[in-house]
C-alpha cells in the first residue's frame, strides 16, 4: 500500500463499499471512496468524509487478500501489538523529529477493530496528512531520509519480542522456499516458455547456490530473528509534504519475526534502481551506488546501537539476494498464473521479474564496490571486529 495516487473526488458513495465503509466509526458523513495506491497485494481506497465532530477527514480502508495472508486477524492481531508497544513510554524517544503511525478505527458495535465479511477482512486506518510518497528516489537527502526511516523503525521495535508476533506469512522472504516454490511452478506451467522466460529460469539456475546465504547465517548463530517490517519498498516510506523528511513507515501487514537483513536488502533493491520495478525498459536497469551509500549512512545513523558486527558482513549479500529474491517470486507467479501479484497487462510479471534479474546483475558486477561501502561505514560508526 501507498498513499500516493489520490483522484478526483467521485460522486457521494453508495453500493457495497460504501456500506461497508459506513459501518466503521467514522468521524463523519462518508462524501467519497477512490482507489488509493499500487499495492500488488491488499486492495485500497481512500475515504473522505465531512467532520461532524473533531477528528480525521480522510482515512484508508482495505481489504486484507485472503489469498496471501490466510490468517488475516494474525495480521491484525500483530498491528495491535506494535501499536502497544510503540504506546509504552519513552518507545517514541529513539525518533528524531516528526515520526508518525495510522490509527486503526473502530467497528460499530464489534469489540475488534476489524470486519470480516464473506471471507474477506476489512479494516481502516487514519490517513497521514501532510504527507507524500515517492515512486523513486530523486536526491542523495531524500535516499538518507529512506534509509533513516527504516533505521528509525528497525530502532522503534528493538524492544519488541519477536517471539510475541505471529508469524502471518511463513516463508516470507525465506528464498530457498521460493526456489522450491519456483520448481513446483516450472513443472505445471502452462505458459510458454519464450526466450526471455528461459533467460529467466537459467538466471536463476545459475544462483541456486547462493540463495540459502542468509537461511544458513541463521541456522549457524550468525544472524537471529526479530522484528522486522518486511516491505520497506520505497513508497512505503513517508515523506512530509513540505520538506525533505521521512515521517513514516507505512503497509504494515508484513511486520513479524524475521532478520533485519530482509528489509535492508528490499530497501535497497527499491530505492538504489532509478527507474523503478515497475519501468518497461528492464535492459538499462541498473543499482545506483550513491543512492546505496546514501541509504546505509541513513539507516546506520539510526540503527548504530543495535547492528553487529556480523550484521555489517551481511549486508552486501542482502542487497544481491532480495533482487534475485523478488525476481524469483514474480518469475515464479508469471509461470503459475499471476496468483500471487496484481497484474495489469499479460507477461507483467515476466517483465517485473527481468528488471530483478539486470538490477541482481547490476548489483554482482559491483559487490567489491557495495562491500568497500559497508567497511567504510561500518568504521565510521565504530563498529569493530
Ligand atoms: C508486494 O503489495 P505490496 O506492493 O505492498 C509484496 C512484497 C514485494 C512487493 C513488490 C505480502 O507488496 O513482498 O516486495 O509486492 N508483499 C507481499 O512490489 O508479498
Ligand atoms: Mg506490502
């Protein structure tokens, strides 16, 4: 989800969605809904309604896909926990300036924050005003700014048992799942298998070796479960309207127990490409080593105090892996059908898979530069060993 992508207001709302958004303890006359977002996953909408009485006059409703999340009051019952937890006094300390989380509203006349309808779970949250999204990074400030949001909410949640958040979504981000996933999907499909799906499948081929590198750290003691958010894509991050501050982080449905090296590598996979994963012209792709450094000294500023010294060794293998991560996923969907991502034109996913695979490349062919990065970083924040 992203709040970018707000419309035309629509004429006053009625069918479906509007009762639906009316049963929800809105602080006011429901005046419009309109998709919000490019979201692959949950579907979003923007409600506005016109205050009766103090309080927010536009809010986010959503619909949890069941498809994905199998267990979506996991989900919900993980969002509750982060917000007690970000409650507790003195939590909102290890924030610097303007830092701020959506609110869940409530459901008349139900004690959970949440509808469950034909199957399908529908919440609302509060909408951040004063706020914008980015697509892609545009400067060097804003690239610090994306890495310092993801360090401030890795440091936000430090506190947090891992072991008290359900696992909403097993196997998230654990790649030789998908590797697994993948072979399953290559001996059913019933797409062709055209040049650039073989190109696809010999790319992966070639990195089966590589892809249990931070399953393995795991296993050995090298790298330990804890909270994470678990898509800190770039437009998940929010920006303050007038300036060039991160102010939150966003789609929180994938926050659970896992290694910090996920969102690091998936921060970096988003914001170091200049043209986006979205972009049509997946040969000029290319991982953009300013905006890397950028984003680290961002995210080490604010996660210092908790990083290891076999978290820095990590970080340079994340960054390949979580490209070929996502390429493996969205080639793998592309084979299956498109069950899992949204798609909006045939072969989208084929197309979303080539711009992980040059962006994975992009990122091998300059490893010695990535890992000089880290060094470098990791001396200046002191850390040794
Ligand atoms: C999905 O739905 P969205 O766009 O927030 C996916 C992420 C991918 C991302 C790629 C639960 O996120 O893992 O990185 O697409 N979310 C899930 O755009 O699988
Ligand atoms: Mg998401």
């Amino acid at each position: 989800m992203d709040q970018s992508g707000a419309g035309a207001v629509l004429p006053r709302p009625e069918g479906q969605l509007a009762s639906i958004a009316q049963r929800f303890a809105l602080p006011g006359t429901l005046q419009a809904i309109e998709p919000l977002g490019q979201g692959n996953v949950n579907d979003t909408w923007l409600v506005t309604v016109d205050p009766e009485v103090e309080g927010p006059r536009r809010l986010v409703l959503q619909r949890i896909n069941g498809r994905v999340f199998s267990r979506p009051q996991l989900v919900m019952a993980n969002l509750q926990r982060l917000t007690s937890h970000l409650e507790r006094p003195g939590i909102m300390g290890a924030a610097v300036g303007r830092w701020e989380m959506p609110r869940l509203l409530g459901v008349c006349g139900e004690p959970q924050p949440w509808l469950e309808l034909e199957g399908d779970l529908w919440r609302m949250q509060t909408y951040i005003e004063g706020s914008r999204t980015l697509e892609t990074i545009e400067n060097l400030q804003q690239a610090r700014e994306v890495g310092r949001a993801l360090g401030t909410f890795h440091a936000l949640i430090q506190a947090l048992p891992a072991e008290e958040l359900a696992d909403t979504l097993e196997g998230f981000h654990v790649t030789p799942g998908y590797l697994r996933g993948f072979e399953r999907a290559l001996r059913t499909t019933t797409v062709p298998l055209t040049p650039q799906v073989q190109h696809g499948i010999a790319f992966i081929r070639d990195r089966e070796s590589f892809m249990p590198v931070l399953e393995d750290a795991r296993q050995a003691g090298k790298l330990c479960l804890r909270p994470i958010h678990g898509d800190p894509k770039v437009n998940n991050i929010l920006f303050d309207a007038d300036s060039e501050s991160a102010i939150a982080l966003i789609d929180l449905d994938t926050v659970k127990p896992g290694l910090i090296h996920y969102d690091i590598g998936d921060c970096l996979r988003s914001g170091c490409n200049r043209q986006g994963e979205e972009t049509e012209d997946w040969r000029t792709v290319r991982f953009d080593l300013q905006l890397c450094e950028a984003i680290l000294e961002g995210y080490i500023t604010a996660a210092r105090p908790f990083l290891t010294a076999a978290d820095y060794d990590h970080i340079p293998d994340a960054i390949r892996l979580l490209c070929l991560e996502l390429g493996l996923r969205f080639l793998s969907d592309h084979l299956a059908g498109d069950l899992y991502f949204r798609i909006s034109r045939p072969r989208h996913n084929l197309q979303r898979a080539l711009v992980q695979f040059r962006l994975t490349e992009s990122v091998e062919t300059q490893l010695g530069e990535i890992r000089a990065i880290v060094e470098r970083l990791r001396r200046s924040a002191g850390c040794h060993g």
